[in-house]
C-alpha cells in the first residue's frame, strides 16, 4: 500500500485539484450553481481523500468549498454567502467525501502494523 500525503501536502494538492475542476467545467458550460459542479467537487473531494490522511479532511474540504463558492455557485472567483445552512451542508458534504474516502485506508494501514 502506498504512503498517504501529509495534511499540508493534501491541502495544497487540493487547492490545485480544485483550480482543475473548475478548468474542467468551464467549457463543459457547468461552471454554475448545480448538481453537476456539486458532484463534480464532492467527487474530487472523495479521489483525493484516498491518498491523503484523515486529518487532512477539513483542508480538503474546504479548499474544494472555495473554489466551488467561488467559480460555480458565484462565479467570477468571488465568494459569496447564500447563508449559513447551505454553506455549511456543502462544506459538510466535501469534508464527509474526503473523511470516508481517507477511513478504509487507514483502518487498513493500522491493522498492517
């Protein structure tokens, strides 16, 4: 099995995954408030959770948030606040994707050692 990234390593691997994403969406027209962006993020969220460290969820998390805030529901990398429950449910689902993508590695790596 291979070696998780460090916390800060996952941040910055996150901040770059979501610059990708939002890259992607752009020509694809789905750079906009919605489902598609939504799953988008959350699945990036979930493919960088296996690689990085359960600590490192909460970073992950919320770099994926901004650049979703920021390019799909706002546009414009402009963060904006469509109150604090829906902030916070997007936040909540992008750090659960990374936490239960990061568990089984790492129950798995305990039970290794």
């Amino acid at each position: 099995m291979r070696e998780r990234l460090p916390v800060a390593m996952s941040g910055a691997a996150a901040l770059l995954l979501g610059a990708a994403i939002a890259l992607a969406l752009a020509p694809l027209g789905e750079l906009r408030a919605g489902g598609f962006a939504l799953t988008a993020f959350a699945a990036g969220c979930a493919a960088l959770g296996t690689r990085s460290r359960p600590a490192a969820a909460p970073l992950v998390g919320l770099a994926l948030w901004l650049f979703h805030n920021g390019f799909a529901e706002h546009r414009y990398a402009q963060l904006g606040w469509s109150g604090p429950a829906a902030e916070a449910r997007h936040l909540a689902l992008f750090t659960a994707a990374a936490l239960l993508a990061a568990l089984p590695w790492e129950k798995a790596r305990r039970e290794r050692h």
